[in-house]
C-alpha cells in the first residue's frame, strides 16, 4: 500500500509529462453557429449542439434517434451547465457527469476523453494548382475547428517545401503511408490521415485514408464548400475509430491487466488510459502495476495501444538463482500483460 501511496502522491507533479493519447479538455464544449441571439435561435443552437455532443461521446450520427433521449433532446438544459455567445456563435459547456449518465441509462456506449491524435496531410486542389495545408494557415485552421467539433485531436504537418515534396496525391492516395512515414516521424501522433481533397463544378470532393497501428481504413466525403467538407471528413473518421473505444453499458467482462516497467510518467499515462474502462488499481510490485477494467479484451488492447505498450504472452518467469536451472514459466492465470 505505501508503493500505491506513493505513486498517486509522485504523479500529482508529471501534468507536464506528454503521452501521445491526448485528453481532448474540451470535449465537452460545443461551439455552435447561431443566427442571432433570440430565445428561439438560442434554443434552436442548444439543441444542435447536444446532437453534436452525442455524435461526439458515442462516433454515431444516429445517437440522436435513440427514442430514450427524446426528453433530453426536448430540453437540452438539463445537462447544461452554462453557454455564452462569442461573436456568432453559441459556446455551450455541458456538464460530464449528468452527460454521460444520461447517456449510459439510455444504453448508448461512450467514447472518453483520452482519444488517438491525428497528423492530417491534407492537400486541397482546385484549378488553381495544389496546396498543402499546414500549421497556421487559415485553411489549417478550419481543419482544426472542424477536428475540434467531432472531438478528434488533430495535428497538422508545417508544410514546408520539403514535405510538400513528399504529400504528393499519389502519395496521399496509397495504400500504404510509405512515402508519409519518414517526415510524420517528428510529430508524434498515434494515427496518420491522409486527405486528397479536389473542387469539381462548384463542390469539394475528398478521398480519405487513415492509418492506426496496422489497421487501415478508407472512405470519400463531399461537402459545398472547404468548412462543409471537412467536416464531413473528421465526421467519418470519428465513426470508424470509436468502435475501438467506445464502452457499451453491460458490454465487455472484468478483466485483469498486468503492466511492466512502469515508471511514474507511465503510471500517469496509465491512469488516464484506463479511467474510461473503470479502471481500478489493485497492486504495485516493483515496476509492475495491476489492474481491474471492465471491457472487452480488443477494447483493452486499442486502448493501451494508444501508449504503445506490447502485450506479452505468459507469466515471465523471475531469473534464476546463481547455479540454480530456470524455473519453467507459470501457467496462464487469465492475465492480460503488456510492457
């Protein structure tokens, strides 16, 4: 008990510690369009903002149809905790805990907080040539609003000549992110989405490939304008990477996670990780931590892939005593163990 003591009291001091997860903060916070700030426009963006945030919590467009939330859906307020108007648009901060209760007693699963980052390569055409966008370009940031909306961190590459080189639409439009690789290196992120976004006859029109550990997933989208496509990218990746995620109530079993070579930085990564599958820490031995989820093991597995830890077979048997043969290794006890 004095080691568990003492790590929970150590990682108090690692908030500056980076993981790759990142913990979306405002997940939360809905930013809506309004059109003036009427009673009835106001109720009108209240309204779209929750369906925004069920779409966000859960990575379906059709959680809103879940006969179950109608009340909610009739009175947003109920899980508001307060909005604002900045300029033209509703900010609407709803409040977590009676949120998502509201959601798990209507049987609809739940994404966390703690979610994969995203390196977007993202090159827009037009008769006007191609362009990459990057990291403080305007384009660049309605790529970020649009990311912020469906709750996906994103990161965007800086774009200069020589990884403009690189993002050709071959290359974006590959099966496999080869050419991408070696320049997405020094960004760090858990995923790579490449976007071949094209306008043709006043539409945009968008062929999208994302890359997460090796699965692979692909899609198109179209939108009227760059905002509107988007957004309908950052929507479609949201729904095929929740499924990894997401925790349905009564869904998955107790399961007992085993972790090695934990440091304190990992301890605090750990944390955050399992907190979305009701982790519970049960025992400190060394640098081996224990754990008790509720889960299925390919959630577990998506999970603690996101802090690319590597899951191992069987009881690692302790070294062997000067002289001594090596003990053979103990059998499977249930465990899932990962370093």
């Amino acid at each position: 008990m004095r080691a568990i003591a003492r790590l929970l009291v150590l990682s108090l001091s690692l908030s500056s510690l980076s993981a790759l997860a990142e913990n979306v903060t405002t997940l939360y916070q809905v930013r809506e369009p309004v059109s003036s700030q009427q009673p009835e426009a106001r109720d009108q963006g209240l309204a779209r903002a929750l369906d925004a945030l069920l779409v966000r919590l859960t990575g379906d467009r059709k959680a809103a149809e879940n006969p179950a939330l109608a009340g909610l859906r009739k009175d947003p307020q109920q899980v508001i905790g307060q909005y604002a108007y900045e300029g033209d648009a509703l900010v609407v901060e709803f409040d977590p805990v009676s949120t998502d209760r509201s959601l798990r007693q209507a049987g609809l699963p739940l994404w966390g907080a703690n979610r994969p980052s995203l390196l977007v390569w993202w090159l827009n055409e037009n008769a006007d040539g191609a362009t990459l966008v990057g990291d403080g370009q305007e384009a660049g940031g309605a790529l970020r609003t649009a990311g912020d909306y469906r709750g996906l961190p994103l990161r965007l590459p800086l774009a200069d000549l020589s990884e403009q080189l690189v993002a050709t639409p071959e290359a974006l439009e590959a099966a496999q992110p080869d050419a991408l690789r070696p320049v997405s290196e020094r960004y760090a992120a858990d995923a790579l989405l490449a976007v071949h976004a094209r306008e043709e006859n006043g539409a945009w029109h968008a062929q999208w490939r994302l890359w997460l550990g090796e699965s692979a997933e692909q899609g198109s989208a179209e939108g009227a304008n760059p905002a509107a496509v988007a957004d309908a990218v950052m929507l479609a990746v949201a729904e095929r990477l929740a499924p990894r995620f997401v925790t349905a109530p009564g869904a998955g079993s107790d399961l007992t996670v085993e972790v090695q070579g934990v440091d304190l930085s990992r301890y605090a990564e750990l944390e955050r990780l399992l907190t979305p599958l009701g982790g519970r820490l049960l025992q400190v031995d060394g640098d081996r931590l224990r754990y008790r989820v509720t889960a299925t093991v390919e959630q577990l597995r998506a999970q603690l892939a996101l802090a690319h830890l590597q899951e191992v077979t069987g009881e690692p048997a302790p070294a062997p005593a000067e002289g001594q043969p090596a003990p053979a290794p103990a059998a499977n006890d249930g465990v899932l163990r990962f370093r």
